[in-house]
C-alpha cells in the first residue's frame, strides 16, 4: 500500500461527471445541508448537525484526520452543476499489514437516484487498487440500507457476512453490520 500516493499532496480524482476532491471552508453551506438532514444518516453512525458552526469545526477536523494519516474524507463535486458539493466519501481504517481499507459515503437527499454514489465508489476503488496498490477494499452496511448494498454490489463488492450486534454506531447503540468486500483480484 502505497500511502504517500494518499496523504501526499490530496489527490483529486476525476470522472466525466464527478470530481472528487479536497473539502474546504467555502462549501461550508453544502455540507451543513448534507450534515443538517436528518434522513441522510439514517443508516449512518453519524449524528446530524444542526447547527453551522459545528459543520465550520468538521472542514477543519477533516483536515487535521487528513494530516493524521487516519482518513480521508473528500467531496464529491457534480461538473454539470458547477462543481456543486453533493456528497462525501471517505477511505479510513488503513490497515497496512492487510493492506485493506474500509469506505464510506453519502450524498445530499437532493442527489440521491442518481447513480452518483455508484459512479464515486468505482472511481474510489479504480483510484485504490490502480494507484495506491491496496488489496481489499470493504464497506460496513447496516443490513435495512439496501441502497447503499446495491451501490456496493454494482462495483464488484462481495457480501461477506453479517457481524451481529458487533459495533456501537452514535445515535444506533449497537448494530449489526453487513461486511461487503473486494479483492484486487476480484477487481482485475
């Protein structure tokens, strides 16, 4: 796992629809309308927040994570509406002697149905196991969010199995999760 390619200078990485890229203060407001909806984090172990200074405080947290080396969280921008934010993604858990990471996103309700998580994690996991040479990618699904499973599965991922009662997610107590899953080879 190459993680100078991640934590050097942040990647932007680009499709013909979507760019992602590097969270900043000036999206403050489309990120406070993805963090102040509380139907985003349904299945989410992220409490939402209402209020916009809390969100002001995240863009910084992102960062320092960043410079942590812990995780990454970039936007996910629409080209055909002017680079608008519309959605976050984010690779964590960086386990080196594995060589895997774990990812996450979710997108603005305005934004859902619209194939744009598909097409962030296929452009996530080319970026992951072309560039950064990991050799397993996995995601951790609350069994009812079947869309998210559907993304997941359109991209190559494999469910692996259901971990009962195995994870405390904030504002969920503790959850069973679904672990989906993708080899190098699988994705080759």
């Amino acid at each position: 796992m190459n993680l100078e390619m991640v934590f050097g200078d942040f990647p932007v990485l680009e499709s013909a629809n979507l760019v992602l890229k590097k969270i900043e203060n000036v999206h403050l407001q489309d990120v406070f309308t993805i963090y102040d909806n509380e139907n985003v984090f349904e299945y989410c172990g992220i409490i939402p927040k209402h209020n916009i200074q809390t969100v002001s405080k995240m863009i910084g947290h992102f960062d320092r994570d960043y410079h942590k080396k812990s995780r990454v969280k970039r936007g996910i921008f629409q080209k055909s509406h002017s680079n608008k934010l519309v959605g976050i993604m984010e690779a964590m858990d960086f386990n080196q002697k594995v060589n895997m990471v774990t990812i996450g996103y979710f997108l603005a309700e305005d934004y859902w149905g619209k194939g744009i998580a598909t097409e962030s994690v296929q452009m996530l996991v080319k970026y992951l196991f072309e560039e950064v040479n990991v050799n397993r990618i996995q995601a951790e699904v609350m069994p009812a969010n079947h869309v998210s499973k559907k993304v997941l599965l359109k991209n190559g991922f494999i469910k692996e199995g259901l971990l009962r009662q195995a994870s405390i997610w904030s504002g969920k107590g503790v959850i069973d999760l679904e672990i989906y899953g993708i080899l190098k080879d699988d994705y080759i």
